[in-house]
C-alpha cells in the first residue's frame, strides 16, 4: 500500500533540492512510499540552461536520495545543438 511517508517534511525536500546548483523552482511535488522502505519522488524542476554533464549531475545528485521521476524544465533550451 502507497502511502505519505510520515518522516518526510515536503517543504524542507524542496528547500533542499532548491538549494542545489543550477537548480531555480521546485514545483508539482509529490512523495510517498510504497510498502517497502523506498521512498518516491516525482517533480517538476526548472535548472538553468546547462550541458548534458551537468544535467546527469543533478540527476545523479537527486537520485541519491529517492527512486525519482523528473521532468527537467530548461528556458530557451535548443534540443537540435
């Protein structure tokens, strides 16, 4: 059964992951916990125009913490460089 995991506190997950570099909102936050001890996280996170190494560190550095689902948001980003 999924579930809110209760030593969790939202706004201090977003503070933190805000907090990161290239990182500028947080936003359509959701965490919750199956009946394992994992815990989930999906998100929208708008970073700043940045190159593909980088984008995989910030991956890597959120994955650390929670089996994740991202949708990375990146202003005026050109796919076709």
């Amino acid at each position: 059964m999924e579930s809110v995991p209760a030593d969790i506190d939202f706004e201090q997950v977003r503070t933190s992951i805000e907090s990161m570099n290239k990182i500028k909102e947080v936003s359509d936050l959701h965490i919750w916990q199956s009946d394992s001890k994992d815990k989930f996280l999906s998100a929208h996170i708008e970073i700043d125009n940045v190159d593909n190494s980088q984008r995989n560190k910030i991956l890597a550095d959120i994955q650390n913490y929670y089996v994740v689902t991202l949708k990375l948001a990146i202003p005026h980003f050109n796919w076709h460089q």
